[in-house]
C-alpha cells in the first residue's frame, strides 16, 4: 500500500504526457491536411477622417508578396512575411496575422491618425500629431487639414518616421563632423609648437671669436652680422608661419562655429515644425475655427522662421497670420474684428487681413 499511492499518480501523469503528445501530433495532422478557406482583412481606420487603406489594397499586396493564402496549407502561411509586407508601409502603426481554427486567416490593420497633410515644398506627405511623418498613400481620402506654400519642413522629401529621430540623427552627424574638425587642428598645433622651438633655439644661437685661430676683429664682426641677418630672416618667417597657423586654425574654427549654427537651425525648424502640428490641433479644436479656415499656406522668410497665411471661409481674403506665437491672442483679437467689423463693413471690403502686430488689425482693399 505504501508504494501503491505513488504508482497510481505516476501512471496519471505518465498517461497525461501521452495525451499531450497526441493531441500536439493530432494538431499538426490537422494544421498540415487543412489549408487557408478564406482571407479577412479589417482596417481599423476612422471613419469621421476618411480612409487611408482598402481591404481590396491589402490584398493586392499579398498576393504581389507572393505569398500565399486561400488554399494554402494552414501550416505553410507565413503568417510573419505578411506582417512585415504591410508593415513596409509607413502609416501602419500596428498589423496582426492570425489563423482561427477554421482556417480563416485574419490579417488586421490600425493605421495611424494623420493630423495635417503636407503639400509643401514637393512633399505629399501625411503628419501625425506626435510628428510622425509617412506618404500619402495613392487613392487614400483622409479628411485632414492641407498645409500647402514654399515652406521647407526639417526634414527630407522622402523621410519616413519620427521627425525628431531625424534631427536627432542630423545632429550626430554634425557633433562628428565637429569632433572631425577638432582634430584636424591637432597637426597644426605641431606645427606650431616646432616652429616656436625651432625659433627659441634659433634665438639662443651665439657666436664666439675664434682665438684659437687668430680671428681678426673685423672677421668676427662680419660673422656676427652675418648671424644677426640669418636670425632676421629667421624672425621672418617665424612670424609668417605662425600667422598661417593662426589663419587656419581660424579657418576651422569658423567651420565649425558655422556646423554650430547648422545644429541651432536645424533644432529651431524642428520647433518651428512642430508649433506648426500644434497650431493645426488649436484651430481643430475649435468648432468655429475649424470650419471657418479652409486652407493653411506656410512659408519659410529669408531668417528661417516659419510664417503662416489662412484661407477663410467666410469671404475672398487672406489672414496674415505670421509666427506661430501668441496664437489665442491672436484668434481672440481676429474674432473680436469679425464680430465687429466685418459684420458691419461687409465680408469683401478688404483683400487681406494682418494680425500680425500687437493688438491692432491692418487691412488692406
């Protein structure tokens, strides 16, 4: 009896095993006899924006992989290539592959949530609000506000990601070139240390009269003189080398003062960027500024800094907008001159509207 208790649980986990074992086994069987029935595609887009993919789309990608799905064996889908096939894409933010046990195979896609569309300066490009940046996939209809103008992003045209691991990657390659140039300086600095040693050496030089063999007084005032010309010639051109040290060590440092102000640009386009993104948020989440401004024109001035232009929906003007700073002040100080000047005078008494200085609006017919 003593031993029976654990005979009895050893031939029950003995027999659990077994049951594993052929259920795992019955499972490949059935994995490797039954193929793919059908293919669902679910794009978790929003409706209220538009959409930037089809199901009809996704499917046109699979099958150009090359990878196979409808009566394929359930075990050969590559459930991992179709990931990274549509995970190519630069607006999808997360894709799951799956295969239920009917042999469905389900492939579901969330798309990111543009906030604008950029159709500036050659790009065609859509921006979330966090600064991720893709192309506008063809036929894609996403209801979004369109920044159009000469403005030039801080980024390049065929840029696809976050926005600040660009600048931040920009930035490295600058600190190296930087550190480059920091080093180039280090053969100059010989140069320069050997030429004034050789000088002090040069300096310390003297000549004594030759008693030994009978020098005459006039043969030795002609070697001194000749020595006091050699160290002439030598101050020369220790000073000329040295003003050449000092020119191109001048020289790269102004190299790298001016990667320096590469860095400082570049950080201030990326603010100007994305206080562009948040502008774009303020009139978005406004009710009535988000249906009264039909279009954003950007532009980058001769300083570099970003400005911007609005289109209205109300009449045939242009708001000169500016800068993106004080922006509420600004959108309270335009509403108060609609409420009070515009009803009144007439919405096509003036071609622009500037709110760009201090609490005034100018107009212009």
């Amino acid at each position: 009896m003593r031993y029976l208790r654990p005979a009895i649980l050893g031939f029950m986990w003995a027999a659990v095993f077994v049951y594993i074992v052929w259920a795992g086994s019955a499972v490949r069987r059935e994995r490797t006899a039954s193929r793919i029935r059908s293919l669902t595609v679910e794009v978790v887009d929003s409706t209220s924006q538009g959409y930037l993919v089809t199901g009809a789309q996704v499917r046109r990608w699979i099958s150009q992989g090359g990878i196979g799905t409808v009566g394929t064996p359930v075990a050969e889908v590559d459930l991992t290539g179709i990931e990274r096939l549509i995970a190519r894409n630069g607006f999808v933010d997360e894709v799951a592959a799956y295969v239920s046990g009917r042999g469905e195979l389900h492939v579901t896609i969330t798309p990111r949530e543009p906030l604008l569309r950029l159709l500036t300066d050659g790009r065609n490009s859509y921006v979330t609000s966090e600064g991720y940046v893709f192309e506008a996939p063809r036929a894609s209809s996403l209801y979004v506000p369109v920044v159009t103008g000469p403005y030039r992003p801080p980024f390049p045209t065929s840029w696809v990601g976050d926005v600040r691991t660009y600048i931040d990657r920009r930035k490295q390659e600058i600190d190296a070139r930087i550190a480059e140039l920091e080093r180039s300086k280090y053969p100059v600095y010989r140069r320069e240390q050997a030429n004034d040693r050789e000088y002090r050496e040069f300096r310390r030089k003297r000549i004594k009269r030759r008693w030994w063999k009978d020098e005459s007084a006039e043969a030795f005032e002609k070697r001194v003189q000749e020595l006091l010309a050699q160290k002439a010639e030598h101050r020369r051109l220790y000073r000329y080398r040295s003003r050449q040290f000092a020119a191109q060590l001048e020289q790269i440092a102004a190299q790298q003062e001016s990667e320096r102000r590469k860095q400082k640009n570049l950080e201030k386009s990326y603010e100007d960027f994305m206080k562009l993104l948040t502008f774009v948020e303020t009139v978005e989440g406004d009710e009535f500024w988000r249906s009264e401004v039909v279009q954003i024109t950007a532009r980058t001035t001769p300083s570099g800094a970003l400005e911007v232009d609005l289109t209205p929906r109300s009449g045939r003007y242009t708001i000169l907008f500016g800068r993106l700073e004080e922006v509420d002040r600004k959108f309270d100080k335009l509403l108060r001159f609609y409420r009070n000047g515009l009803s009144t005078l007439g919405w096509e008494t003036y071609r622009t509207i500037d709110v760009r200085y201090g609490n005034q609006v100018v107009c212009k017919k």
